[in-house]
C-alpha cells in the first residue's frame, strides 16, 4: 500500500460494490456535486480539512460510506485512503453499510435506561420490524440502533430519526411517532 498522497496508491478505483460485482461503483464527485466540493475545499486551509463535509456529501448522496466511496473521497483531496477509511471507522456518525431509510438512534445511556430506555428499543424493533439492532427492516424503511448519550438526560427517552431529535419517548409513543416516517 502506498503512504504517499495518492488516494489509491496509482490504481484505479474499484468498479464494483461489495456483494455487486456486477453493478459497477458510480462516482459521487460529478458535475454539481464536484463544484459542491470544490466551493467546500476553498473554505478550509487544506484539502484534508474538508474530509468530514466530504463525507457527509457522500452520505447524503448514498446513504453509506462504502470503501470505494471512501477511496474516491481520498482521491479528491490528495489523501491515503486508509487515511480516510480511518476516520470513518473512528466516526459513529458515518454509516459503513447500507441502512434504512429512517435510522432511528436510541439513547440507552444509565439515566435513559433507567427511565425505561430498554423498553422503547424493544418497541422500535417490533413495530419497525428490525428484530434486532443494527439490523434493516424488510421493506428497507428502518434502521435501529442503541447510542451513547444524545445529550438530553432530563429529557427520557431522547431519540435521533435521521436527523430529527424527539424528547421523552416512551414504548407508548413509538406507534405514533413512527408515522410521520413511513
């Protein structure tokens, strides 16, 4: 592997997704959204400064952050990509996988747990039809996970659908709440 600043060590970027050797990998960075990046990049002293909003682009774009996402996004901004696969691996915040369309974060920190965190998991899985965490629904609508602290203890059970915050959920409200994304 190359440490030097070329992204893929002077290779091509892989043309196939994993588990689709067949669908060839289609880049992110085209037309809008390589101007998109272009005008990011000039707002940062280096290019490895925009590796983040780079990252989220590619989220936004695709959902995930697959490896020959993370190898196009090193190519871009003269980095290794074990740089950048690095720093998706350290961040929560990027998906490595595909998930649904809705992910749904529930705080099961102790002061959540407490006031019946477990039980509002438990409810998300059954109505949503994950079954279990980290797993997609069926219909590809639901992702659920458990997550560490969503900074809202006095506030339980807090939960993060995409990017929409929730207070004081309970197993109760779930069915409702679970509406407004179907």
């Amino acid at each position: 592997m190359s440490h030097g600043p070329s992204a893929t060590g002077g290779a091509a970027i892989s043309t196939a997704a994993p588990g689709h050797a067949h669908e060839p990998y289609v880049p992110v960075f085209t037309g809008e959204t390589k101007a998109r990046l272009a005008a990011l990049m000039e707002r940062y002293p280096t290019k490895m400064a925009s590796l983040l909003p780079a990252l989220w682009m590619v989220q936004e774009a695709r959902g995930w952050v697959s490896p020959e996402a993370m190898a196009e996004v090193a190519q871009e901004l003269g980095l290794t990509a074990a740089y950048v696969k690095g720093v998706v691996t350290f961040y929560t915040m990027y998906h490595q996988h595909p998930v649904g369309k809705h992910f749904i974060q529930v705080c099961t920190t102790t002061p959540c747990h407490v006031c019946g965190a477990e039980d509002v998991v438990k409810a998300f899985l059954e109505k949503t039809g994950c079954g279990e965490l980290g797993v997609t629904s069926p219909d590809g609508k639901y992702t659920v996970i458990e997550v560490e602290c969503l900074g809202a203890c006095g506030f339980a059970t807090p939960v993060m659908v995409n990017s929409d915050f929730i207070e004081s959920v309970t197993p109760e409200k779930v069915p409702e709440l679970l509406k407004r994304y179907q």
